[in-house]
C-alpha cells in the first residue's frame, strides 16, 4: 500500500485476532490501546499465555478471564510461580494458600467453559500447584497437555468426563500428547529417590489416542507400555528430575 497507509486496516478481525494469539496475554490486552477497533479484539483471541507471580499477577489473570469472552481456546499456558516470601529475616518463598484455589478456577475455566484444545501448566519444581477440584483436567476436547511441577495426589491422572468407572476404566477420548514432568505425589518436603522402584508414582489413565508421552523418571515407563501396548519405547521421552539436576 503506498502513502504508508493502516497495513492492518484492510485485515479481517478473524486475521488479526490470530496474530494476537501468538502474543503474551499482557501484550495482547495491551493492544486495545492502538485504536478503536482493537479495543475488544484481545477478548477473542484463541489462546491465553500468562507468565508470573505475585499479587499484581493473579489480579492480572482473574481480570483477563472475567473479561475475556467465553470463546473456544486453542491453548491455554500458565507459567506461575506460587511463593510468597516471607517476612525478613526469612528469605524461603511458602505456597500461599490462595493461590491453589485460583489456578484450579483458571485451569477449570479453560477447560470446561473455553473448550481448551491444548493446556500448558508449568511452576516451580519447590512450589508446586496441587489442584483441589476432583478430575481437574477432565475435557472431551483437550489432545495437548503439559504438566510440570503439579503435585497429583495419590499419582491420579485423570482425563475422563466420567466419574461412573473406577480410574483404570476411565477413558480420555481425544488426547495425544502429554507430558509429566518434575511432578509427585506426596508431600513437597518429603525426600524420595525419583530413580528408586520404592518411590515410583503410578497411574492408571486410558488414551487410545495418545501418541507421545514424556514423563520423569520418578514415574514407570513399563507401566505405561504395558497400559497402551501401541506405544513403543519410540514414543516415550524420560526426562531428568529437576531437582537432582539443581541439587
């Protein structure tokens, strides 16, 4: 266009709220200062990215996901640290107890009211995130997970929209991939041997249609394979616990 016009004016808002999606969600907000017709495009876009901490963050998240419109997502990715430090002379973060109630709100959300495809939930291997709600993860609709640093109680995975079967039976029809990384069961200050066959978490999960998986070593490969014989070692990625990495 010549006269070095508006290149995006002549843009469908579908287009533009594509280009969006590839932006930090702060980023994306942000644009609604360009001009009038950006102003609510950011409330439709197709995928939520947060990255953060502290208070100033969690008010961030809450306001996007009350004005943000209810529309489908394509990924939802939250990259949070939990700690609150304490007052000197402590310099140790502690898990503030608000924080758990929130992220399963944003994580519940994503999934039951947005139709997440994809989710993304990452936080500090020393603070985890321990969901509260029974079958957090549970959706017809996701085919991508990644989860590192989530505390699962009793080494429950469950993807299932159903709550008739026992965990063995329950089915997840669409996922694909998944991930399991730097993730336990038990209490975060309780020392285990990820590599040790005593300290292994096991569960039990149904995803005829998962194709790639990577987990840490603090869970049984074999008991993976042997849950969905069409894996094979191929399809199988073992990654290192973090914190012997750090450590």
């Amino acid at each position: 266009m010549s006269g070095g016009g508006d290149l995006f004016g002549v843009l469908p808002d579908e287009l533009l709220n594509h280009v969006l999606s590839f932006l930090p969600s702060r980023e994306a907000v942000q644009s609604s200062l360009l001009s009038r017709r950006w102003r609510h495009l950011w409330r439709s876009t197709a995928a939520v990215r947060v990255r953060g901490q502290g208070d100033d963050f969690r008010l961030f998240v809450n306001g996007l996901i009350i004005h943000r419109k209810a529309t489908p997502l394509r990924s939802f990715e939250i990259d949070a640290d939990l700690g609150t430090l304490h007052e000197p002379p402590y310099d140790e973060p502690w898990l503030n107890d608000d924080w758990r109630g929130e992220v399963d709100l944003w994580v519940t959300h994503a999934l039951r009211s947005c139709h997440a495809h994809s989710l993304t939930a990452g936080f500090d291997v020393d603070i985890p995130w321990r969901p509260r709600r029974a079958l957090t993860f549970a959706s017809p609709h996701l085919t991508t997970v990644h989860l590192e640093a989530v505390r699962l109680v009793d080494g429950l995975l469950d993807f299932s929209c159903s709550t008739a079967l026992p965990p063995r039976g329950r089915v997840s029809p669409s996922l694909e991939c998944l991930a399991v990384v730097d993730c336990r069961s038990m209490d975060i200050y309780s020392y285990f041997d990820p590599y040790s066959p005593e300290d292994r978490l096991y569960v039990g999960i149904s995803t005829p249609r998962l194709r790639f998986l990577e987990i840490s070593h603090n869970y049984d490969k074999e008991q993976f394979l042997q849950m969905m014989p069409w894996m094979t070692d191929d399809n199988i990625r073992l990654t290192a616990w973090a914190a012997l990495d750090d450590g």
